[in-house]
C-alpha cells in the first residue's frame, strides 16, 4: 500500500486530488492536524511549509501544510474557526520559524508555542499583512 492510499484508509479521508503541478490535496474536514504530523512524521515525510492566506470577505483563512514523501508534495488545507491552530513544532522542529512568521503576519497564534518579541517592529502587535477593513 502507498501513503496515499495509507492516509485516505488510517485518517478516513474521503477526497485527495492532483493539482497541475501534481501536489496531492487531501480534504482535511475536522483532521487533527497534531495525529497527522506524527503520522507522516513516522512514515518518513518531511515538512516543506505552511502557506498562510487571509480568505475574501472576512472569511478567515487557510492554511495549507506541505510535506515531501520521496519528491511527492502532499497537501493538507486547514480553515481554522478560530485564528489559532495547533503547533507541531515539538512533533516537527523544521515548523518553527513557518509557524512564527505565520503568527506574525497574521495574527494567528499556534497554541503550546511561546513567541519571542518581535525584532524589527519591537511594541508592535502581530498580524502585519491583514487586510485593513474599509470604513
């Protein structure tokens, strides 16, 4: 058995297509991203990012996690109800500085995480690219 038939069976995942430049999308529903990580974790992936974007309309956000199996890029969107996710960075270590400057730029804190002040905008809040609501 593949990993991707492994993933669809162990996490009951119902629906993984290819995009044209041949990533795997997995449709997360309501994965525990934290079991996920340790999974792939085990079976020999390695992380590559997490692409943070602010969604139209106040919508929220995604957040799509990349991870490498034998040069196959795996992906796993997550659409947080709330601005905060999980971390892996104690599952993960090469997660860290992707989960700090996502918290930065956007404001979305990754619970278990401490976070250093900020260096170059120090006294400043997090969430520097979010959209400004006009008025």
């Amino acid at each position: 058995m593949n990993l991707v038939n492994e993933l669809l069976a162990h996490f009951k995942i119902t629906d993984v297509s290819q995009d044209a430049s041949g990533v795997a999308w997995f449709t997360t529903g309501n994965l525990d991203l934290r079991e996920l990580a340790s999974y792939l974790r085990q079976a020999g992936a390695r992380f590559v990012t997490i692409t943070a974007n602010e969604l139209p309309r106040g919508e929220g956000f995604c957040l799509e996690y990349l991870w490498d199996f034998d040069g196959r890029l795996f992906g796993f969107p997550y659409y947080p109800v709330s601005k905060t996710m999980p971390s892996i960075y104690d599952i993960c270590e090469a997660v860290d500085w992707i989960e700090r400057e996502v918290h930065e730029e956007y404001a979305i804190d990754f619970a278990g995480r401490e976070y250093e002040p900020l260096l170059l905008r120090a006294g400043e809040l997090s969430g520097v690219n979010l959209q400004e609501v006009a008025k």
